[in-house]
C-alpha cells in the first residue's frame, strides 16, 4: 500500500475532517478516495457514515464498505456523487 492507500482512522480514529481526492467511482456506485477518514464494515463492525463536501456539492455517506481492496464510500438513496478527480472534504 502507497502512503495515499493508508486509511487515515489508523493514524487518528478521533480525526473528524479531512480533504480527499475522487479516484474512482465503483460499478456498484461507491466513490474511493485517495486517502479515506471512513472506516469500512467488517469483523461486525458497522462501516462509519457522514458527508462528503465539495466545491458546488455534497454527498451523505450511508456506509463505507471494503471493495476490490480499497474502501469505498456508500451514498445515501437518491446522493449525487461527486466526479472522479473531484477534491472534496470528508
């Protein structure tokens, strides 16, 4: 894993803001940062929600789940999802 792929919840699990870059957008419709503050379901553990705020738009995140080996964001029904490249804040 790059420094870009590390989940930042390891480094600070208390961290409540962070920017982020889109990379890419998932078939199933999840959105994958660069670097993610949003901890992914697992082990029976729920995966974190919250928003993702960009220039001219906001996403509610239902959920993060674990997907081709990187975390990927879950929108709410109904969410716009910002652009791959999108800079946003999670």
């Amino acid at each position: 894993m790059s420094d870009a792929d590390q989940p930042l919840f390891r480094a600070d699990p208390y961290r409540r803001e962070a920017p982020g870059t889109v990379v890419a957008h998932m078939p199933e419709g999840g959105v994958v940062l660069d670097r993610s503050l949003f901890y992914a379901t697992g082990g029976g553990q729920p995966g974190d929600s919250g928003r993702l705020v960009w220039d001219g738009g906001e996403m509610a995140v239902a959920t993060a789940e674990r997907a081709e080996g990187r975390i990927a964001l879950i929108p709410a029904a109904g969410a716009v999802v910002p652009d791959v490249g999108a800079r946003v804040t999670q």
